[in-house]
C-alpha cells in the first residue's frame, strides 16, 4: 500500500510525463533508507531480531520495486530513449547504494 500511495501521490501531483519512473525510484531509495535504518537497529540490538525477515524481506522486499524497474527500463529502451534509460539505471543502482552508505555511515558515528 505504502508503494501505491508514493505512486498516487505522482500520478495526482506531477505532470511530468515520466512521474512513473519518479515514483519507482522514490520508492527504491526510500527502500533503501529504511532497509540501512532497519539494518543497522537490528544488528546493534535496538530492534528485535525477529523483525528481520518481517521487515527487510517483507517491507523493503515490497516496498521496493526492481521489477517495475527493469520495466520501466525497458519500455525506455523499446521507445529509444537511452539516455533516460541509463540515467534511470544509474540514479536506481548508483545512488541507492551511495544512500545505503550514507545511511551506515551516519548510524556508525
């Protein structure tokens, strides 16, 4: 539902004409986000780790949407827009890893 919502919220709000791939990556990254977040609670010893596989596997697992992405990717590339095409691969696998980082980081220091 929460993925649903992110794509409502640019189907009603954006009159970009690629606010699909807006909300797909929006909801990766934010994914990716709470999946750092979760991670690190649940290896620190804040949360239980019986949320494990509830929460990275079920939640994160759903949340995020890697085939809507090679989708998406996909009918870039049917329609010959490959910069669009790899711009959307780096920004999905580039900077989610690079938030993914940033979220270990942080909760380290």
């Amino acid at each position: 539902m929460s993925r649903y919502a992110i794509s409502l919220y640019f189907l009603k709000f954006s009159t970009w004409q690629f606010n699909a791939l807006a909300a797909t990556v929006t909801a990766n990254l934010l994914s990716t986000v709470l999946l750092g977040i979760i991670w690190m609670g649940i290896n620190t010893g804040k949360l239980d780790p019986q949320l494990k596989f509830l929460l990275l596997v079920g939640f994160c697992g759903g949340f995020s949407t890697f085939s809507t992405f090679s989708f998406e990717t996909f009918q870039l590339l049917r329609l010959g827009l490959f910069w669009i095409a790899a711009l959307n691969i780096v920004v999905s696998v580039a900077v989610c890893l690079a938030v993914l980082w940033i979220v270990f980081k942080a909760q380290a220091a």
